[in-house]
C-alpha cells in the first residue's frame, strides 16, 4: 500500500512559552491512511485513525556542571551527617542497591495508568544527536554539551491535570539517606533551559550510590529532613515540572559509589554496569492503555501549564462529533488493537481492528471519530479495545436526540436556529465586546473567527462559506470557553 501519512504539528501554544530556537515539546499527528479530510463518518464506519505522539527536542533535565555542584554539595553534607547524625547512616555494606520502582499512584486512583516511560540513559558518549539507550535503542536525548543520564517517568495523558490531581507519588528506590532537599521552587516550568531550581531529594545508599529524584511539586516534599534515614518505598515528594522541566515528571538518575553514571537497566547496550540494579526490572516496552474516553473534538489541547483542555464527555446527541480515544503507553510496531461497539443492548454492533504501522512511540494515543446519526439508538453504549491480551472498556450514553436540543457544558448561550443556513443567532448571556467566537469543523480546524464588536445579549452570526456538515462554536471570554455543537444545512 502506497500511503502519504499526513504529519501535523499542533500547535501546543509552544509559542509563548518557548525559549530559543527550537521547540521543548511537541505532539505529532498521524492520521493513516490520508483519506479522511473528506470523508462523512455517518453510521457505523469509523473514521481513520487519527494518530500522535510526544517527541522530546534537546531537553536539559541536569547539566555535568550541575550535577558536579550537586555531588559536591551531597559530599560537604554527607560529612555533616556523619558528625551530627551518625545513628541515622544506614550501614554501610558493598552491594549495590536492588531498586523498587521510584513513583506509585495515590490512593484511590483507579484509571488504567498514568505515566510512560519517555527518556532514558544516553549510552552513547557522543553527542548531539548520538542516542543509545541500554536496549540499543534509541529512546533517549542529548543535547549541545551532554547526555541524558537519567529515566524519566512521565505523566500521560493530561500532565497538568494529573500533576494538579497530585496523582504521581515518588518513593525511594531503596533504603538511604536524604543527602539533598530542595524545595519552595516554582513547579510549573515550560521550558528546559537549564533552569537549576527544581525541587527534589537525592538519597545516598548503603554502598555509597546515590539516588536522584527531580522535578517535584513545591510544598509536597517529604517532612524529613537532610540526614535523615528512608526506607525503600517511603514517600519523597510529588511529580511536578520544577527546574529544567517542560512537562511534569520525574527524573530517576543513579550514580555509583565513585559517581559514575549507572543505568538502573540491564540490557545488551548498557555500559555502565553490567547488571539490572532493579529488583523487578520492566520490559522496554509494556504495552498498555493508560485512559479509554469519548470526546465531542478529535483534537485535544495543550497549552503549557495550564491544565488541559480535555473535550470529554459521555454523553452525545445526533449531530455530535463522537471521537472515541486510547491514551497509550509504548505503542508497538505492528501489534494489534481489536476494536469494538457494543450497543444499549449489549449486542456487538461493530468491530474493527488496528495495526500499528509506525515505529514504537512510548507515549501516543489513538482515535476514531463518527458524525452520530440515528444509528446510534438511545443508551449506554461500550467502547471495548483489546490490545496484547488485555481488554479497556469505556461506557458513554446516546440520547438520541437531536444536538441542538442538550445543552453542553454551561447552558449560557443559545444558538438558533440550529440546524442553520446561512447565519444563526447567538443569544442568552450578555456578550461582551472582545470576546472571540470560532467556528470550527469536525478536525478542530478553525473555519471563521470572530470579534464580538459591543457588548450586547445577542448577535447574528454569518455561516457564509461554510460547507454543509457538523461544526462546533465556541465563544471564548473572560469566563472561560463555551463550546456548542452547530449543524449547517443546504
Ligand atoms: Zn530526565
């Protein structure tokens, strides 16, 4: 098959937030095959799928200079424990540390997951643009003047969110002491420019390895104090984006007893050490669906560090966009998805099935989107994904009523007529001048912009131009955004 895949940068409002050259964080979207700009998803054909996934540029978590300051000040204080503190020093025997996994869930989280694993240690010396991770892999980075020396466990899907929801505890890798404590640093960094505030603590182990964990939200760092014993497992701190950070994560890095860099993984490219200083030591990739969901836009949106903006729901009416979404961790080339529908009755409805053509991206997402027509009969509704012998399964409900007749979200405004022609009436709550009204299609792709030009209750909007098919208004203003489905008619 001879297929132009279609690649899209959206834009992830980096502009404002970047410094530089180039770009901190993008998403790229795939849609395969190139067929669906045009297509009318009505019934049960899904649309393509629509395809992304995050791409690391030339991030900086933690410079040779910095690290240097950073062990040396770990030396002064180590001395100064073992003055003031000697009870607390763990004893001190030559075997290396066998690591839990650093980060948990809060208690009561209970989605599929909510990290990937993006970066890990750059085994190649070289650098720029010289990758090699212990698996002879190349899911690392390096930049200008260094090597990623470290694992970064990432929050996925919906960073900000899940940061806010404090979501991702981080927890000593093993038994030792807290050497370094940093903390009252800002956490919401969206940028990686070497900034050296970040929250964090680094642990020294029974060997005389250390343990560094980066990046933490500012105030949810542990209460103990710099001298003081952890055990493995015990609570550190909380994902977030402090320091040289563009996304809240964590930052695992280890370091031997004579601070060499060590790579917690075992594996054929691995020079560092020879063995897994794991105790249980994960596959390269595992393959798993953090989030199942429905939305009303086939897009989502970041805009770094505000929280994002989701676009889910569950609940549709005829005229809706319905975009069904896999949020997935290590996306392997050439695995397969089993999709299926099964409708209010519980009878399958329809089923399709997905083949990942592209090479393994560790953190993307997958969706399909319909025009819902009458098709989709009233009820609850199952979106079932089965993927590498496990299955992820997501209810949502069809009203079967037209859309014009559910409010969605606020029930501020009013458009009428709805279906329109050629123009539609916005009313109900008062319209201030400034505030931005977008029309866009099914793709997110804005059609017509407008500047509300007084303040006003209503205001007659022109649809001239607009193809037929299923839009979506939003009316953005101070308050924040209100979004309406919007049929256009012939
Ligand atoms: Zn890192």
């Amino acid at each position: 098959m001879t297929t132009t895949t279609k690649i899209m940068v959206l834009a992830i409002a980096l502009t404002a937030h970047s410094s530089g050259a180039f770009s901190q964080v993008e998403i790229k979207i795939k849609t395969w095959p190139n067929t669906e700009m045009n297509a009318n998803h009505t019934s049960y054909i899904p649309s393509d799928v629509k395809a992304g996934f995050l791409h690391t540029m030339q991030p900086n978590c933690l410079s040779e200079a910095e690290r240097k300051l950073l062990m040396e000040e770990a030396d002064r204080n180590f001395e100064m424990i073992k003055r003031n503190k000697p009870d607390q020093i763990i004893q001190r025997i030559a075997m290396p540390p066998a690591f839990i996994w650093p980060v948990q869930p809060k208690a009561g989280f209970n989605d599929y997951g909510y990290f990937t694993v993006q970066n890990l240690v750059d085994h190649n010396a070289s650098f720029p643009n010289q990758l090699l991770d212990y698996n002879c892999g190349n899911r690392t980075y390096d930049w200008a003047g260094g090597n990623h020396a470290g694992t970064d466990i990432i929050y996925w899907p919906y960073p900000w969110r899940r940061m806010d929801e404090e979501v991702m505890e981080i927890r000593a890798a093993a038994d030792g002491n807290i050497i370094i404590k940093k903390d009252g640093f800002f956490d919401r960094m969206c940028v990686n420019a070497g900034n050296p505030n970040w929250n964090g603590i680094v642990l020294q182990h029974s060997d005389g390895s250390r343990s560094i964990y980066m990046h933490f939200k500012n105030g949810g760092i542990t209460n103990k104090g710099v001298g003081d014993a952890v055990a493995a497992g015990e609570y550190l701190g909380l994902a977030a984006s402090s320091g040289s950070s563009n996304w809240p994560h964590l930052h695992f890095e280890v370091s031997s007893s004579t601070l060499t860099p060590m790579d917690p993984y075992q594996g054929n490219c691995n020079s560092m050490n020879p063995i897994s200083l794991w105790q249980t030591q994960h596959p390269y990739n595992v393959p798993t669906v953090n989030r199942i969901c429905s939305k009303y836009r086939t897009i989502d949106y970041y805009s770094c560090p505000n929280p994002e903006i989701t676009f889910e729901r569950d609940t549709f009416s005829i005229g809706d966009t319905l975009s069904l979404w896999l949020y997935v961790r290590d996306l392997v080339q050439n695995t397969t998805f089993q999709l299926e529908l099964f409708n209010p009755s519980n009878q399958l409805a329809n089923s399709w099935s997905f083949t990942v053509p592209w090479a393994t991206w560790p953190t993307s997402y997958l969706s399909w989107y319909w025009m819902v027509d009458p098709w989709w009969v009233q009820g609850w509704w199952k979106f079932k994904a089965t993927w590498e012998g496990n299955s992820y399964e997501h209810l949502f409900f069809m009203t079967g009523q037209p859309s014009g007749m559910i409010e969605t979200d606020k029930p501020s405004f009013r458009l009428f007529p709805n279906p329109a022609r050629e123009s539609t009436m916005l009313s109900g709550r008062s319209l201030q001048k400034g505030d931005l009204i977008f029309i866009s299609n099914s793709l997110g792709q804005i059609s017509k912009t407008y500047a509300v030009p007084d303040d006003s209750n209503e205001m007659a909007i022109s649809l001239e131009g607009l193809k037929s098919g299923y839009y979506t208004l939003s009316v953005k203003s101070s308050i924040g955004t209100i979004y309406k489905p919007l049929s256009i008619i012939d």
